[in-house]
C-alpha cells in the first residue's frame, strides 16, 4: 500500500490526557516504512479519494527521510514543533 499515517501525540495537561493528531499521507515507497518510526516529510497537502471516494485531507511527500525521535516526541500547547 501507499499510504501511511503521519501522527503526534499531544499533551494538554499531563500523559494521561494524549490525543493522538495525524494527517494520512501517500508516497510510493510507504510500505518500507516500519511501525513507530519517526520520519521527516515534505511535500504538499491535498484532497485525495479514499478507498469509499470520500475527499480527504492528505499530504502527498516531494520526500521522507528516517529521522531520530525528537528530544520532546509530545506535542504542547504554544510549543515548537522539532
């Protein structure tokens, strides 16, 4: 498959109230991704079909490279995104 999803975990108070963010993404190479890896994507955002035809909000990467998990792998209120 071609598609994979990009997500964040973000931390509104403290670790027991995570919400996991995420926008899915399509790229040819996906299935060399594996689970759990952290990854640096640029590239566009679009509206794609899903599998029911239904428009979706997709990035569509120029490219993706493995990268080390962040320093700080929660999003926060007000912070910086690594």
């Amino acid at each position: 498959d071609d598609r994979f999803m990009l997500t964040r975990f973000f931390m509104r108070h403290c670790m027991f109230d995570t919400i996991p963010i995420g926008l899915p993404a399509t790229w040819n190479n996906a299935d060399s991704l594996t689970e759990d890896s952290w990854v640096r994507v640029k590239g566009v955002v679009r509206y794609l079909s899903d599998d029911t035809g239904n428009k979706v909000l997709t990035i569509v990467p120029e490219s993706v490279r493995l990268t080390e998990q962040p320093e700080t792998p929660y999003l926060y209120p007000d912070a910086t995104v690594q």
